[in-house]
C-alpha cells in the first residue's frame, strides 16, 4: 500500500526519521490532516502521494536556506507548532502544478477565511510546493 503523505529519502536516514517525528508530533496537527487529505487527492488524480522534503528549521538552517525571518517553517520554542512545510514536485506533470495549488486553497479557503497558504515556487533550492496554515488562524 501506498501511503498518502512520504518523506524525503535522499539526505539520508536521519533526516527521513526528522521528517518523520515533526509530521507526528510539531507540524500544526490541522497541517498534518490537510496534508494527508491533498495526497490521498494527488495519489487518486496523478498516481503520486505527497512527498514532504521539509518541515522544522532552526533559525540557523532557516537563514542558510535563504528562509524569511518570520518563516513558518521555524522550529522555536515561541511556537507551539511548526505551521509551514514544503513537498515535491517532480514526479508530477508540469501541468498539474497549478491545479494542486488551487485544488489545496480551493478545499480549505473561503471568502471569510484565508486559511492555507500554497504557492510552487524555487526559494533556492530547487522548485517544489510550500504550503503553510496562515498564523493569524492558530
Ligand atoms: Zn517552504
């Protein structure tokens, strides 16, 4: 069986369980629900599940990954969760970019709320999708 959300592999066996525990235990429990529903979504449309390549930083790893100040992938004893993380695009046709983002704010947004934030884009390090809950709705 497949599963709905996977981690990254590439960088090795301790960064796989550090993904491992900060979906489990750091990333905003209505991240981890929103991120396992859009790929169980992405599995059914595009036959890929949502792999994550990033969750928590440390302000030093947020600063040599070019991250902003505030970014919502820190990882700091002010926050209760971590409310940001970022998942790969590759295996995905270059057409169906856009129809991720807009299916993930299409399902969770309103008018009201704007409630996930979801853009592609290349901060860097390659391109690849971010999602994060917007702060102001902790
Ligand atoms: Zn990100």
């Amino acid at each position: 069986m497949i599963a709905w959300v996977q981690f990254k592999t590439e960088n090795g066996q301790e960064y796989y369980e550090r993904l491992f525990r900060e979906f489990s235990n750091k990333l905003d429990p209505r991240g981890r629900a929103i991120a396992m529903e859009q790929g169980r979504w992405m599995l059914d449309e595009y036959g890929v599940a949502m792999t994550i390549t990033c969750i928590g930083r440390t302000p030093a790893e947020n600063t040599a990954a070019g991250g902003k100040d505030y970014s919502t992938h820190l990882d700091i004893p002010e926050r209760e969760w971590i409310y940001g993380w970022d998942f790969r695009s590759r295996e995905l046709p270059v057409a169906a970019r856009r129809k991720v983002c807009s299916r993930m704010t299409g399902v969770w947004n309103n008018k009201q709320r704007y409630f996930i934030h979801v853009i592609h884009h290349d901060s860097g390090a390659g391109k690849h999708f971010h999602a994060n809950i917007n702060r102001a709705y902790r």
